[in-house]
C-alpha cells in the first residue's frame, strides 16, 4: 500500500503541475502575458531588461497550453471548430456529426499516459472510499476468528483488498466494455464482413468518440502497467506484465499505422471475459462458491468462443483479406497513413500470435480451476500469492 500511495502521490502531483499550467497558459485568460507585464515593469524599475520579448513569450505560451491541452483534451481536430466548455467536449464525443473528425499526432502521447495517471487517481480514490469499506461487510469471515488469532485477521484483511481489487478491474472492464460496443456499433466492420476492416485503407481520420476510446484504452494498459510494479506481486506477475506490454505495442502500432478498425474488433473481444472473471472472484470472495462456481463456467464459455475462436478469425482475416485487399509499401509512411510494408504486416501478425500464446497459457491455468470445480474443491484465485488462501 505504501508504494501504492506515493505512485498516486506523484500521480496528482504532475496532474496538479499540468492543470495549473494550463490554467496560467490560457490565451483567452491573458494571465501569461500580464506576468510577463509584470516582470517586465519589475525590471524596468530596476533599470533591467526582461531577456524575452513580447512575442516570443506569447508563442512559448501558446505552444505550453497546446501541450497541456492534448494532455486532457483531444488533439487535432480537422474542419471543425471545438466548443470551449468542458460539458460541451464531453456532449461532442456522441456527436454523429461526419464534420467533426480527428487526424492522429504525436499529443495523443500526451492524452494517453495523462489519462492513465487519471486512472491511478481514480482506482486509490474507489479503492479506499468505496470498494475496501464494501469488502469489509461484504468479504465472508471466518467461522472462529479471536482477536489473538494474527494468522486468520491477516487472510481475512488480505481477501477484503484482492476483493476490492477485483471490483475496480470489474468497473474497469466493464466501462471498457461499453465504450467498445458504442464505438463498435459506428463502424462498418462485423463478423459477416470482414473485408471492411480493410477497404479504404488508410483510413486517417476518425470520430470523437472512436478517437476518446481507442486513446482511453491506451490510458487503461498504461495505468495497469503502473499498477502492477506498485502492488504486491503475483505469481503470474511476468505473463501479466507482457501482456499489458504487448496490448499497449498493438494500440499504439494498430493506431499509428491505421489499423484502429481491427484494434476495435480486438478490444471488443477482450473485455466480456475480464468483466465475468472478476465478477466470479468476488463472489468467491463473498462465499457464494455455487454461484461462483456457475458465473466461472459462464466465463470459460465467454473465454474460450472471444479470445479463441473469434480471435483466431479475427487473425486470420488480418493474414488473408489485409494483403488481397491493401497494395503493400515499399516504406513505412505514417504521415500518409500508409504503413502496411511486408515487415509491419509480419511484425503486426507476430504480436497478435503472442498475445494468443499467452491467452492460451492462461487457459491452461483456467482449465485446471474448472477440473477443481468438477473435482468439488472449488474454484480459486489462479493469481494468488498465499497458498492458504482459497
């Protein structure tokens, strides 16, 4: 925990830093260039001169509030003038207005890794005013539990923080899952056409809202691999780590490149499981085993037909209709937006494959709880790092 609180520390720290620069940076505001006054008439007085003219103060301000401006809002928006308040960027990311489209730039950077430390912020706040209290009255005690009993007291405190752990990567899974689903309803592409993931390619713009989700997801796996070097370790602390690494190098190449469409498809397969694992966890946790024993099965279900079957689809579709369908390059040209050459084809392909290896390593791990559950011993957390805890 104490790792945990000074990562979010430093979380709000440069959050404050860039919040408050964006303020003072403000063009319409003026207070840039009334500091810049003042320091000035200061000098003056002391027969000193200020080393920076007017004009170039006002173009480092503006080029300081464009950086901070990417950090939480979104960069680059094309033929389109964007509303000033904050409620009406937010009302503008459901806008179906085709006139409202965004390019991809280099700020996007700026928006991920911000919103990502927004996440950390938001996880410490939920974990500790809302979801430990809820595992406190809601996490199942021991039958016998004396206050002299350390041992039972330190597994009970420890099941109450796996258990509140497990809602916030529920309610994380689960926005996820929705925003997915809204973007997904936007696009051309599904499972009976699979050729639109690559007809009109490049495809270098996209709405608000696809452009929010996608950048979003980025922010999500950033904030998890923040998390995970915070929090106690796990056993299966490198497949998770890898995970994570190769999910962000498939956003942010998928993104880069234009391959967002099949991003999409990709994300939308991933959540459904996420959100039912976690759900059966923490019922484990509230000592609903049968429950917890069916919500498992549904979530082997759900597992296997997404991150499996409809993934391998998925896979193939990208090794057969993308170079049917895309004229490849001779060079990478990401200003284009044409950056399908036979070595990022391969390289898209390959990291694909590794993340199914490691699905199916995890499988494997979920094949032996079932065999538990049909055993009657019950199903377990896989990612435990007690071997008392059940």
């Amino acid at each position: 925990m104490g790792l945990e609180m000074l990562g979010t520390s430093l979380a709000v720290l440069v959050l404050a830093l860039l919040l408050g620069t964006h303020v003072l940076s403000d063009p319409s505001r003026g207070t840039s260039m009334q500091a810049w006054e003042y320091a000035r008439s200061l000098l003056t007085s002391r027969q000193m001169a200020l080393p920076v003219s007017a004009q170039t103060w006002s173009t480092w301000s503006h080029a300081v509030h464009r950086f901070t401006s990417a950090c939480f809002f979104l960069p680059d928006a094309k033929n389109a003038t964007l509303p000033g308040a904050l409620w009406d960027r937010f009302t503008a990311l459901w806008s179906h207005k085709e006139s409202i489209h965004y390019e991809r730039t280099p700020y996007d950077l700026c928006f991920a890794v911000t919103w990502g430390l927004v996440l950390l912020i938001v996880r410490t706040v939920l974990m500790r005013a809302l979801l430990l209290p809820l595992g406190q009255a809601w996490v199942q005690k021991p039958r016998i539990m004396s206050k002299r009993d350390v041992k039972s007291h330190e597994r009970f405190h420890r099941k109450v923080h796996r258990f509140a752990e497990q809602g916030w990567i529920l309610i994380l899974y689960a926005t996820s899952l929705v925003l997915v689903v809204a973007v997904s309803r936007r696009q051309p592409f599904w499972p009976w056409k699979p050729e639109q993931l690559w007809l009109n390619y490049p495809r270098t713009t996209m709405d608000a809202l696809t452009k929010a989700v996608y950048l979003w997801e980025a922010s999500n796996y950033i904030h998890q691999v923040i998390v995970i070097n915070l929090e106690e370790r796990r056993s299966d602390f490198w497949q998770m780590l890898t995970h994570h690494i190769v999910t962000l190098f498939l956003i942010g190449g998928s993104y880069m490149c234009c391959f967002h469409p099949v991003g999409i498809v990709v994300l939308l397969l991933m959540d459904p499981a996420d959100v039912c694992l976690s759900t059966a966890k923490m019922l484990k946790y509230m000592g609903w085993q049968t429950v917890c024993d069916i919500m498992f099965g549904i979530f082997m279900i759900v597992w296997f037909f997404t991150r499996h079957i409809a993934y391998a689809f998925v896979w193939w579709t990208c090794y057969k209709d993308a170079p049917a369908l895309i004229r490849f390059s001779d060079r990478l040209d990401l200003a284009s937006g044409h950056a399908l050459t036979p070595m990022s084809y391969m390289i898209f392909l390959l990291l694909l494959a590794v993340l199914q290896v490691i699905l199916l390593i995890w499988f494997g791990m979920i094949v032996n709880v079932a065999v538990r559950v049909l055993t009657q011993k019950g199903a377990i957390d896989s990612r435990s790092d007690d071997s008392d805890e059940s």
